[in-house]
C-alpha cells in the first residue's frame, strides 16, 4: 500500500511505521523530502492510522517544524514522536493533539514495551549533565500517561542508535553503531550483541543497518547491505535474501516492522523521480512479506551459520600485490580484522593449488581471538615452479566450517622485455603499466565532450605512453561524437594520440546510414585539426555482415584509416573454424568495396573466467591465448587485439578481468610469457598440419635475428604427443605457459613434444628449421554410418556427419543464434533422485557401419566447454566385438 502524495493513504517524507496491539497500522511523515534533494517537494508532516485490513482510519498533524524520528503508540492508544535535535518526545492523545512533552537527550529510538498488562513507551537517549545534542545513549527512558518518566542506566552506552524495538519477554533492541544490534534486559544489561561492528559491506549479514524487528518467535529482522536479514531465535543461523529489481529492493528499504500476527512489514521510502524507473518503483511504499519470504528455495536467499559472523578474513603475501620472481618460500598471511564474532577461536584449514588443481601445500592452524581485536596468522609454501597459485582458507570451529576464502598469486620470471611490477593506481580503469606488465599491449582510453574528461585523458595517455603501450582514444557516445568535440580534442592532443575511434558499438543503436551522418562531420572536424592522426572505426558490437556491407556501400570504408570490430558472437566460444570464416568473410566485403589494404583492429573482446556462476582462471587463460593466437593468424597482433578488461572493474555481470581484489588470475602469467616470448619478433605464418591436423593442432611462428619461436598447441582435451621435424641443432630450448624452460633433444631428426591447450614455446636458434608432417586421417567413414540413440532426441542425425560443426553463431552455415540445427539428445538430470540405473547405464548414440571396414582413428568434433550453452566433457567410446562392446577410451572433464 502506499504511493507518493498527500491523500489518505498516501506518503511524502515517510520516517516510521508500527503496531499497535489490537493490529493498526500507524505510519509517520516528516516535513522534507530529504532523499529528492528538491525544495519544491514537501512532506506531509503527520500520523495516519489505517485498521488490520489497511483501511484508512483517520491523520492528524505533527503542529512542529522539528524533524521526527520515531513513532511509537502505547496501550491507551496514545501516540509518541521522538524528535532527537531539540531532544524531546511528544505524546499526542487520541484526538491528535499534543498533550505532553518529554525531555529525551538525543531521543532518536522509541518503541511500545509491554510490562505486564501495561504497554509502556522506550526511549534511547543520553544524559541531562555535559553534552546533549548528539551524545551517546547511555540511559532507556519509560513513559506512559499515568507516571512521570523514569529512566534506567544501560551498561553500554550506544553511538547513533538508529531504531528501537521489542520483544514480548521484556528484551529491548537497540540497533546502533557499529552496524551491530544490542539486546538488553529491563534492567539495562547487555544480554547479547547481533552483529560483527565493522563496516565492511559485508554480505554475510554480519553488518546490520538502519531498522530491526522482532517476530513472535523470537526471530530477529534486519538490512544487511543488500540484502534482508533474519536472524533465528536459538542464536545458530542468518538467512539472507538479496532485493529484486521490482518492489522489495533492500538498498531502498529502510523501516522494518511486524504485526500482532508476526507478519513482516517492510517499508520503502525513497522518491523516484526518474520517468523511466516508475514503472518498477512505485514508492513510498508499504509491503507485507509473504511468510515464505525468506524459503530456502526462494531465489537469492542465502543461509549461514551465525557463528561465522565478523570472520571476515584477508588473504594476503609478503609479495607485492601477490607476485613473486624466484622459487623461494611464499609466505602468505590470514588476517582477521578487529569484529565482534561468534567464536573465541577458529581452527584453519589451507590448501595451495596450482592452475591445475593439482594440491602443492596444505596444512592446519589454531588462531585464538579477542572480542574487538584483530587477529593473523600465517604460513608457506614453497612454488615448485613458475606458474598461478592459488589458496583456499577455511575457517572453522568445533569442526563446523564457518568461511571459506581464496586469494590468487603467481611466480613469473623477470623478463628483461617487459616492465617490472607496477604500483597499484587509485583508477582501476585506466592502468596501462600493470597492462603491460600482464602481457596486453592494447589500451583503449575513452574520452567524452565534457573537458573535465580531458585532464582524465592527460593522466591516462602519460601513463599509456611510458609503459609503451599501443594506446587509442575513443568517442564512446554518439553523443560526444560531435564535429566540436572532436575538433577540440583533436587540437589539444595533437600529435600525442595516433589513432581515434569514433562510437563504441554503434550498431546496438542505429543502422549503419546514421552512424555515417556522425562519422562524416567528425572525421572531417579531426582531419583539420589532426590530420596525422588515423581514424578508426566503426567498433560494431559483432562481426555484423549486413551491417559492414550496409556502412561501406554509405562509403564509411573511405572515411576510417583502420576497421574496428568487437568479436562478440553467438556461443561465445573461441572457436577457430568460425572466427577464420567470419575474419575472412569480412575482408572479402573490404575487398569488395575496395579498401581490401585498410588493417583490421579488434578493439575490445570481454572473456570472462566464470562460466555457470563457477570461476575458472585456467579456461579464461587457454581462451585468452587462444583468442590472440586466432587473430594472430590472421593479422591482427596483440598489439591491436583488445582484451576488455584488466582490473576488477567495469561490468560486474562480465567479469572478465584478469586481475581481482583476491589477486591475479593464471591468464595473466600466461599472457604475460607469451608476450615476452614474441615481443620484438615478427609473425611469420601459421604452420600446415594438414586439414584433419589443422582442426586439432595450432602453430605459430615469429622469426628474429637471432632465431625462431614457435608457439604450439593442441584443441584436444587430452595432451597430446606430436613430432617434429628438425635440422640444424641437436637440442631446442622449450619454454611452457608459465615461463618455465626446459632442453629437449632431437632423436633423429626427430622433436617429440606433449602439447595441451596452453601453448608450449619451441626457441629454434638461427640456422635451425623446425616443421612437421601434416596430418590427415584419411577417407571419412561417418557419413556412411547409420546413427541410433538410445535416449530421446528429435534432431536430424544427419547433422552429425555432413562436415559442419554446427554452432549459435550467426552469419555462417550451419551456424544460427536459434541453434535450430544444432543437434540435441537428452541426458538424464543428475538433480532426480533414485537416478542410479539410469546413470549406470546412460544414453548412448551408436554408429553402426554397412559393412565391416577398418578404422584407424576415431575423432569426435564437439563445442568447447567455454561456451554458454553445453559441452560433452564426459564420456566413453565403446567398439562392439562380437556379443560384446569393450571399452576403447574414457574421457573425463577437461
């Protein structure tokens, strides 16, 4: 119920709502509306009264200008307000007028307290003697009508007590700073404090704010960042739920109540005042919660022991910012900072992977804690070689785990071509040094037509241009796109920004033909006042065909020095076999439209380590390269390759950078020995495995004065064994992902390596030749098989072997964003219960030959797991011999 205005029912400057015994509804309004920031809009300044079922009763004026705080309405029905800055609470009788006043030292919280059959009024407030206005609140004060107000001492004084409530067995609760509620007796002792007294933003409800409300059972109702709290009544667990984009937001609640009947109430009171939000918020507003509110099965609740509560341990090194560059012990550090918890002591358990999963140290520790103090402890371990470590911390007590935290660090060599480690910078957007650092020599800066934008861009493009990044600027909005911006920036920067795009993805907005009405008069304005500067463009959100062939038929081709693209597509996968179709594709419209010598960019790509809400730093490394290997291949160097985005900034819903508050991620070590590897050297071509070997096998060579590198990798899920042929040397240095390097010796002219999806780097010195075979597997058997499956499907089995991979890609064959030829067969959901026969004995497609022939090798072509939609990662390949099928390989996870 609610909305804003001044009708019955209505609410402007909504500041309390409560209870009374026989279940009305009463609410409180000041007279601003504080949250608006706007004069012209006033609140009501006044008490409604609304019956169980919400029905209008009666208002009545607050008759001061003072600002209210709290409402409170006893057993005879008179109604109190607390008005903290001219430290009083007045009593108004039940006809609405004043009929007494008390004088409250910083009254702020107030509520009904029952004592017997008498329901008394609470107060919070200070002292008479020394300071009043703002004092701590030492002292609950008892009013009622028949008595003077008494008052009694509580044994811990509270700062900026925010709300006051409760319970029907004569406990108070006072929730006051630090984000923390205080239960005391009716004798002013502290029984129990809820709440870890930090301010952290802590999601683990330990950070209680702005109301509190207790259930009939004796549960207890908070906010707790954004979420809303319930604390149960035996003291074990806090059951959070995270708001919704409608009606129950948790960052725009600020009331919380309960009726008679137990029920919730949760009170919003911000005014919106932008047009295009009123269709979600329809505030003020008051909402009863359904009492499944806070069911485990309800989306965004979460439940946690309230033991944890305050442990809000930090994961650190004696490294800086986590990296070290030698093989000596790492120490790392558990730090607790000072909380009131739950425990007196927790036990740890640790345990240090490596980018593989494979255990490299773990072991236990004790940390004894005091009330208010920060604790730490720490331990080591020794790396056994180069690479991404990672550690996860469980906290626990009485064998219970409470916290689980990880933090991420990595041991790198010291490569003498890339810049050391970098300061962390207070700008997490904008970091070229640590970009470099990380192996990314792309850096995007954005620039706007505010000119506050172009200081922002100083710092950036200095910061670019000392660690010799390959920095643009780009016009994000069309907007600030204009001939006048443009003209002054360009004027401004002249001859330190080489090239300029001009709007970011412009085909989410418009067609092509008014995309080149922004460009034209832009590209002329910085010709005039840059005109050695490059123009770049048009940065479309995907390889849109239609798009490109509609911009440069509108002559945009002729307009921009270098095309720009983002290579966001269908599944998300980096898939080879499409992006060299789609690359290809989008230079034979250049050629077409004759600007087939323009260089293509790759102006921002997002490639995120989460995938089905589970974080894999391994598979955004091997996509990563990966990425860069494929554009490599076809002419487009990491230089003007851009990975979007470094730090833990940006898109929380994209989390696609490399480097968060828990440290570096494997992609950075990886990305960062690549480039060292191939910096100063030139891409020479891609090496023919031939066209079975090319769909499995990656090779790429960069040639030097002083010899060769060749980066080698394998899209097989397994490693894989492959030889090479070499002349000119004996032994070859081979260098891994990680920066760790090893001698390999040829055996007659042969090099035999392991190779995985993570590219192994092959030195071949000046003189030396390294090649291969190619591989061809020989005459297809598949499309003369006959398919079966044994679970349910209604996809044409023919999809199966015609040679296309079909994918949610768009623009190509066989590939479509409504996967309407994507084959499909059900599996059974390892969520059903009773499950097992159908797991031991799972679906299974045949392939049944015509006839009896040889087969020399079986390769399955599938997705990768990177994408969105589904992989098979897990299965068996089975040959039927006679009555009986035996097992020929089994193939588990990736």
């Amino acid at each position: 119920m609610g909305g804003s205005g001044s009708e019955p029912g209505q609410f402007a400057d909504l500041r309390d709502t409560v209870f009374d015994k026989s279940g009305n509804l009463w609410t409180l309004e000041g007279p601003t509306l504080r949250e608006a920031g706007d004069a012209s809009y006033k609140g009501n300044s006044r008490i409604q009264a609304f019956d169980v079922n919400g029905k209008f009763l009666r208002q009545f004026p607050l008759g001061v200008s003072a600002e209210p705080a709290h409402l409170a309405v006893d057993g005879q029905g008179a109604v109190y307000v607390s008005f903290p800055a001219t430290n009083t609470v007045i009593r108004y009788g039940k006809d609405g007028r004043k009929n007494a006043e008390f004088k409250v030292p910083s009254a702020n919280g107030l509520t009904t307290y029952r004592q017997g059959a008498q329901d008394l009024v609470a107060a919070v407030g200070g002292s008479f003697s020394g300071k009043i206005k703002g004092a701590p609140a030492d002292r609950v004060y008892w009013l009622d009508e028949a008595n003077p107000p008494t008052s009694t001492a509580l044994s811990k004084s509270l700062e900026r007590v925010a709300d006051l409530t409760a319970d029907g067995a004569g406990n108070l609760y006072a929730l006051a700073d630090i984000n923390s509620i205080y239960i005391f007796g009716r004798d002013g002792k502290l029984k129990k404090t809820i709440g870890s007294g930090t301010a952290t933003k802590a999601k683990d409800g330990s950070e209680v704010q702005s109301s509190v409300a207790v259930g009939k059972s004796g549960e207890i109702y908070s906010l707790a960042s954004s979420f809303l709290a319930r604390f149960d009544a035996d003291g074990e667990k806090v059951t959070r739920r995270e708001g919704v984009f409608a009606w129950y937001e948790p960052w725009n609640i600020s009331i919380l109540a309960t009726d008679p009947n137990g029920r919730l109430w949760a009170t919003s009171t911000a005014l919106v005042k932008s047009k295009s939000m009123e269709r979600y918020h329809y505030r003020p507003v008051l909402l009863r919660l359904n009492e499944d509110f806070f069911a485990g099965e309800s989306k965004g609740t979460f439940e946690s022991s309230l033991l944890g509560t305050g442990l809000k341990p930090e994961i650190s090194s004696a490294a800086p910012q986590g990296i070290a560059f030698d093989l000596k012990p790492f120490r790392v550090d558990v730090n607790l900072p000072a909380a009131t918890r739950g425990v007196k002591d927790v036990d740890g358990l640790y345990v240090v992977y490596d980018a593989f999963k494979n255990v490299i140290s773990q072991g236990r520790f004790n940390l004894p804690l005091r009330e208010g103090e920060a604790a730490k402890t720490s331990f080591t371990f020794t790396p056994p070689r180069y690479g991404a470590y990672s550690t996860d911390v469980s906290l626990q007590n009485g064998g219970k785990t409470l916290i689980r935290v990880g933090a991420n660090f990595g041991v790198t060599p010291l490569y003498p071509t890339l810049l050391t480690l970098p300061e962390p910078v207070a700008d997490l957007r904008t970091d070229p040094a640590r970009q470099m650092f990380a192996g990314l020599p792309a850096v995007r800066l954005s620039v706007n037509a505010n000119p506050k934008s172009w200081d922002a861009l100083e710092t950036g493009l200095a910061a670019a241009t000392a660690a010799k990044g390959n920095v643009w600027v780009q016009f994000t909005d069309p907007k600030d796109a204009t001939p006048e911006a443009v003209r002054a920036v360009a004027q401004r920067f002249k001859g330190r920004v080489k090239v300029y795009e001009i709007v970011n993805e412009p085909d989410l907005k418009m067609k092509a033909a008014p995309y080149l009405e922004i460009l034209r008069p832009a590209v002329q304005a910085l010709r005039q006042a840059d005109p050695g500067a490059k123009i770049m463009g048009p940065a479309c959100v995907s390889i849109n065909l239609p798009w490109y062939q509609q911009f440069f038929e509108g002559g945009g081709g002729r307009l921009v020095d270098i095309v720009s693209f983002h290579d966001y597509e269908g599944n998300e996968s980096i898939d080879p076999n499409h992006w060299q179709a789609k690359i290809s594709a989008l230079r034979e419209l250049m050629k077409q439209n004759g600007i087939s010598g323009k260089p293509l960019w790759q102006t921002e790509r997002a490639i995120p380590a989460v995938r089905a809400n589970t974080f894999s730093g391994l598979q955004q490394a091997i996509r990563i390269n990966a990425h860069d290997d494929i554009l490599q291949s076809l002419g487009i160097p990491a230089e003007n390759n851009l990975h979007y985005y470094l730090n833990e900034t940006g898109y929380s819903t994209v989390p696609s950078y490399l480097w968060s508050a828990h440290g570096p991620h494997p992609a950075v070590f990886v990305q960062r020995t690549r480039y060292a590897l191939t910096k100063g050297l030139k891409f020479s071509d891609a090496l023919d495995f031939g066209s079975d070997g090319n769909k499995i096998l990656s090779g790429l060579r960069y040639t030097g004065t002083a010899g060769e590198v060749v980066a080698l990798r394998t899209q097989n899920t397994a490693p894989q064994t492959v030889r090479f042929a070499v002349r000119g040397a004996t032994s070859f240095r081979i260098v891994d992902s990680w920066g760790n390097e090893r001698t390999a010796t040829a055996n007659g002219g042969a090099l035999s390596l392991e190779l995985g999806q993570l590219p192994t780097y092959v030195r071949v010195p000046e003189g030396a030749s390294l090649t291969v075979s190619q591989l061809n597997f020989g005459r297809n058997l598949a499309p003369q098989t006959r398919f079966a499956y044994t679970g349910e499907t209604k996809s044409d089995f023919a999809w199966l072997s015609n040679g296309i991979l079909e994918t949610i890609h768009s623009g190509l064959k066989g590939s479509n964003t409504k996967a309407s030829t994507v084959w499909k067969g059900e599996l059974p959901d390892p969520g059903i219960e009773n499950n097992d026969s159908t797991l031991q004995n799972p679906p299974a497609l045949t392939m049944t030959l015509p006839n009896s022939l040889p087969i020399s090798t079986f390769v399955l072509y599938g997705l990768p797991s990177d994408n969105g939609y589904s992989a098979l990662i897990d299965f068996d390949i089975q040959v039927r011999k006679g009555a009986n099928w035996q097992t020929a390989a089994t193939v588990r996870g990736e």
